[in-house]
C-alpha cells in the first residue's frame, strides 16, 4: 500500500497569516507577554503503577445495587432530588501494570457491564473520605486490616442533566440543576495489598489500548479515560 502523501494547505501562509493575527511589532509583544514562552509547570507528582501480579485478590459475600432495575434507578434519583437536590457520586481509577502498559482495574458484572469502584455519597459528606469508604466496602479486605486508600488528584468530572442515563463532560447550557454530578479520582495504590471481591463480581485489568474509543464496550466515562489520565506521569516499578 503506498503511503499517503499530506499536502500543505493551499492559500499563502506568510508573515501575519493564520492565527493569532500578528500585523504589528506592538502586538507581537503584548501576545508574548500575555503567554510567555516556558514550559508548562508540573502540577502532578510522578504516580506509581506496580505490577498486576504484585496483587492478590480473595472473595466476599455479594454487593447488590440499591435498585433492582434501571427505572427504580431514576425514580429513587427522582425522589431523593425532590428531597436533597443534585446526587454526588464518586469513582476511583486504580492503576496497575502489566509489560509496561497501564491497566485499569474495573469491575466486571455478567458479560458486558463494567463499572469502576465508588457510588453514592451521603449527604455532606466529603468526596475524598467517600471515596475512601466506598472503596472499602467494595474491595476492602475482610481480616481486619485496615486498607490504606491514597487518593492522588481528580481526573474528571461528569454530569448527569435529567433523569436519565446520558452523562456529558460538562453542564449543557440550558440546564439549570443537574441531577447528578459525579466526580473521578486517580487512586495511588500501594506496592503491594489485597482486594476481596464481591462474589457477584469479577475484577478485571483492562489496558488502556482496549478502552481507548470504545464507549460501545465500556461507556463514554470508561473509555474516556485514556485521554484523561496522559496527563500524568507514570513509574514502572
């Protein structure tokens, strides 16, 4: 097959042509000192991504959602927005490795629904301390031990306008009070520690290549997630 050749654009791009338009020396010099040429400061410290293998996963008794069907889903929202406005959600992305390519590690109900940990906060409650005990009920372990959630930065932030499964990275502009807002955090997991699994759940590693584009198979905020994590900086322990 040959390789396609990429013409220029046709039109002249001389001095002062495309964008931003610069027609004076004057000009030039407020646009440099508006956006002063450096480099961007990191904002994010390196994260750690250990091994697949450095993980050892056991079972725990079932987890069952709180509605037994999508509509009790959105009539309970529906009630509970009559009462205490917009739902707060939140979810963790836990990253591992395997070969040198980040997994996320993603909850796995029947064949084709994945979701990842987290749920609903109680009102007033703290995102970050939500987090925490959501992760904890749903894969924390069952000895006693008490499991150490560093929760790192958020990665996204989702929004639900009606009562209704659509979702959208931001508020549509004709929306006044959302119904749910859902916020993502990157979670830093540690070299090493255990996860029990609801019985009714499979945990699975999905690498980033499987998710990249593909909301058919995991729904816009899993598979979007390749696009919001490159900002970060990964080790490979």
């Amino acid at each position: 097959m040959a390789t396609p050749q990429i013409k220029p654009v046709s039109g002249t791009m001389g001095p002062g042509s495309g964008w931003p338009r610069r027609t004076s020396n004057a000009n030039q010099t407020t646009f440099d000192n508006k956006f002063p040429s450096q480099q961007p400061p990191m904002i994010n410290r390196p994260i750690n991504l250990y091994p697949l293998t450095n993980y050892t996963f056991g079972t725990k008794e079932p987890l069952f959602e709180k509605d037994p069907s999508v509509p009790a889903r959105f009539q309970r929202m529906r009630e509970e927005f009559e009462k205490i406005g917009m739902r707060r959600s939140v979810e963790g992305v836990l990253l591992v490795h395997e070969h040198g390519l980040p997994h996320v590690l993603l909850l796995q109900l029947g064949t084709t629904f994945f979701k990842l940990p987290g749920g609903e906060l109680s009102p007033g409650e703290d995102e970050v301390e939500g987090l925490k005990r959501l992760l904890t009920e749903t894969l924390g372990r069952q000895d006693g031990v008490k499991q150490d959630w560093v929760v790192e930065d958020t990665i996204g932030n989702w929004w639900r306008p009606n009562f209704e499964p659509p979702q959208y990275p931001y508020v549509p502009p004709h929306i006044t009070k959302p119904k749910e807002h859902k916020r993502l955090f990157l979670v830093q997991l540690a070299e090493k520690a255990l996860f029990a699994v609801p019985k009714n759940y499979k945990l699975v590693a999905a690498p980033l290549f499987e998710l990249y584009d593909n909301s058919q198979g995991y729904g816009p905020i899993i598979s979007s997630l390749p696009q919001a994590l490159c900002r970060f900086n990964f080790i490979y322990m």
